[in-house]
C-alpha cells in the first residue's frame, strides 16, 4: 500500500446506548459506484485483496446486534462507523 501522507482519525463515543467508532481518513474517499459493492464477499480494487475484510466486518457486527456503514466525504476522504449496543439483548 502506497503512503500518501494523509491522516486517520478515529473517535469514539456514547450515544443514546450505543458505542460508535468512527474511522475517517484524508484519501480520495470510495466511488459512489462501488460504494454498494464493498460489503459483497470477494469484491475488491486491490491487487491482492481477497474481498473479505469488510464482509466479514459487516458480518459480525450484525451478530452484535450493530451496524457499519461507509460515508464519503466530499473531497475529503471516507468515514467508517461502527454502532454497537453498549448492552447486549438476551
């Protein structure tokens, strides 16, 4: 992977029971034309991905009972947001 010299920022937070954790960086962001495809199992842009980290990200947050969702900033790289419950249904 490249350096390009940009940023990652990560914040997390309580709100209304729910943990978020937020992972921004300052990189050219994904195409809204993929941005639907990168949760699918196999999908990748990198040479050597194999198109799972995301999937199975996704994946287990929805065991947890979360949720992870990708938001683009204009001209300002990606947001990754990871919700959790900060309890557990039983």
């Amino acid at each position: 992977m490249k350096d390009e010299g940009g940023n990652l920022t990560i914040k997390i937070y309580e709100n209304n029971n729910f943990i978020h954790i937020e992972i921004s960086d300052t990189g050219i962001g994904i195409d809204n034309k993929i941005k639907t495809k990168i949760y699918d199992p196999f999908f990748t842009t990198k040479e050597n991905g194999t198109g799972l980290g995301l999937w199975i990200a996704n994946k287990q947050m929805k065991k947890l009972n979360g949720y992870l969702y990708c938001e683009k900033r204009i001209n300002d790289g990606t947001n990754f947001i990871i919700v959790l419950p900060i309890k557990q249904e039983k």
